[in-house]
C-alpha cells in the first residue's frame, strides 16, 4: 500500500466531484451509507454453525466504493450513532447498547471495522476492486484487520486461556468465505458497468 494511489474509487465516477455539489454528494453518501451499515448488521443469513452476519460485508464493500477519506468519516458516523444508544449493531438490543454495548465483547471487531474501513479504500484506490482476484485479496486483508483486534480484545476481557479462536473466529470463516467471494464478483462487475456506460 505504499504505492501512489492513481485509480478513482466508485463514489468518485459518479456526480459531482468539486464545489457545493460535491460535499451535498459526499454528505448523502454519508448518511446512506450509516443506514445502510445499520440495516446490514440486522441481517442474518441462516447458514451452519453460526448464521451469517451482513454487517462486515457492508463494511468492507463502503470502504472500497466509497474510498479511505470518505469511508472512514462513514464507519466513524456509524460508529457515533452507536455510541448515542440507537440499536444499529448486530448484537445491540434497546436493552443493551451505546458505550456498553461497544466497550463489550464485540468492541475489538469495531475497532477492526474502522481499521479494515480504510484498508479497503486505501486498496481501492490502487484498483484492486476491479480484479476479481485482488478484490479477494483485500477482503482478506480486511477481514485480518477486523479480526486481529477482535481477538485480542475478547482476550483481554476473558484471558487468553480461553477458547477464544473457538468463539470468536473459527464459527464465522465459512460465512466470511460467501462475503469474500461475493465481493470479490460484485465490485468488479460494477466497474465494468461503469466501463461501458461511458464506452
């Protein structure tokens, strides 16, 4: 990631891009994409063992389309709304939430959203959304960043003398493997749809 960034990322192809015209576009891509994080995480996909969960997918998909810059100021709104007790987390209930719900055991894999947030744009604008192979390539570097703090935070909470790959890691990798290889179609596709929009 040390490489100049060159490539534009998908929020930049579309409207405006400078003036007044362009922080109202920024400021609704904001704002659509804290309600879509919120819906995302509510999802659950029946699979086995564990079901599988949309909010990481929404995470790493706005970080790519949306870029480091832009996508970070999206994870960070999210994570604000959170904070203020609105249930917009996967586990959070009307019960359970804000600063209590975060500094739990899911605390670790927030931090690891705003990590892997700006992996993905970083990424992005280096072009790897639009090879199939690169765009699962930087799934895997974000799913890493979301799982490394994750871990090391329910180690810290419960000792690492727990089971703590058993519980916080190994139930969710075949849902994680779907997502990569869902992403790793989608964002590429979408390019090639911009590509011939404007051929």
């Amino acid at each position: 990631m040390a490489a100049t960034a060159t490539n534009r990322v998908l929020a930049q192809v579309f409207g405006a891009n400078e003036g007044a015209a362009l922080r109202a576009k920024q400021a609704a891509l904001v704002v659509s994409g804290i309600a879509a994080l919120a819906v995302s995480a509510k999802i659950m996909v029946p699979m086995l063992p564990v079901p599988m969960s949309m909010g990481t997918f929404a995470v790493l998909t706005i970080g790519a389309a949306y870029g480091a810059r832009l996508g970070l100021v999206t994870i960070i709104g999210y994570m604000l709304v959170g904070m203020l007790g609105f249930d917009v987390f996967a586990k959070s209930t009307a019960d359970l939430n804000g600063l209590e719900y975060m500094m739990g055991s899911t605390g670790g894999y927030l931090l690891g959203f705003v990590l892997a947030t700006v992996a993905l744009g970083l990424l992005a604008a280096r072009g790897w959304d639009r090879s199939p192979v690169k765009m699962a390539g930087a799934m895997l570097i974000g799913n890493a960043l979301i799982y490394v703090p994750g871990l090391l935070w329910l180690g810290v909470l419960y000792g690492f003398d727990k089971p703590i790959l058993a519980w916080g890691l190994t139930p969710f990798l075949m849902g994680d493997a779907v997502k990569l290889a869902l992403a790793a179609v989608l964002l590429p596709a979408l390019w090639k749809l911009v590509g011939r929009a404007r051929g």
